[in-house]
C-alpha cells in the first residue's frame, strides 16, 4: 500500500501534489496518508490532497489516520466537493493497520 506520512506542517497545492506525485502510479491502489504527525495543516493543501490521489491519481481509496479535525474536515469537505465522498476514508490514529 502506498504511504504518504505528513510532516508537522503542510501548506498550498504544489506540496500536495508534489508528494503524491513522489509515490510513483497508485492508479487503482488504496493510498494510506499518516497524518499522525500533522500539527497543522491549510484546506488547500487538503484538498489538493484528496485531488491528486483519488481523481488525478486513480487511486481506489484514500484512507487517512490520525490528523487535526480541521484537517479532516477540509478533506472530507474537498472529497465530498469533488464527488469522491465514497473512496476517502478516515482512521483513529491508535488504530492498528496491520489487521
């Protein structure tokens, strides 16, 4: 599964996207961003988020685990915008993966 962990911070659109354009094809793939360590991050970036995974990357889902709530709301409000609501889905942040 390609994963794409957030630093502390993110901001702006070429971030976004320049990260997820490091995990090489994830056409088809289920993509796990962790954003555990995320302290703070913009909408744009969110949003771009969501947009270069799911629809510019062809991803079959986006799960994200852990995060701000603002973050998560700014992704689950950009999926929902971009009529992908059904492909992201969100993860406590103790949650176990390996299962």
């Amino acid at each position: 599964m390609p994963t794409l962990t957030l630093p502390q911070l993110v901001a702006g659109r070429k971030l976004a996207a320049d990260a997820v354009d490091r995990l090489g094809s994830i056409s088809g793939d289920d993509v796990l961003v962790d954003a555990r360590p995320l302290v703070s991050g913009t909408a744009s970036f969110a949003g771009q988020l969501v947009r270069s995974v799911v629809l510019d990357g062809g991803a079959a889902r986006l799960t994200v685990i852990g995060g701000p709530s603002n973050f998560l709301d700014d992704a689950r409000a950009a999926a929902t915008q971009l009529g992908v609501a059904d492909r992201l889905v969100f993860v406590e942040a103790t949650a176990d993966l390996a299962s």
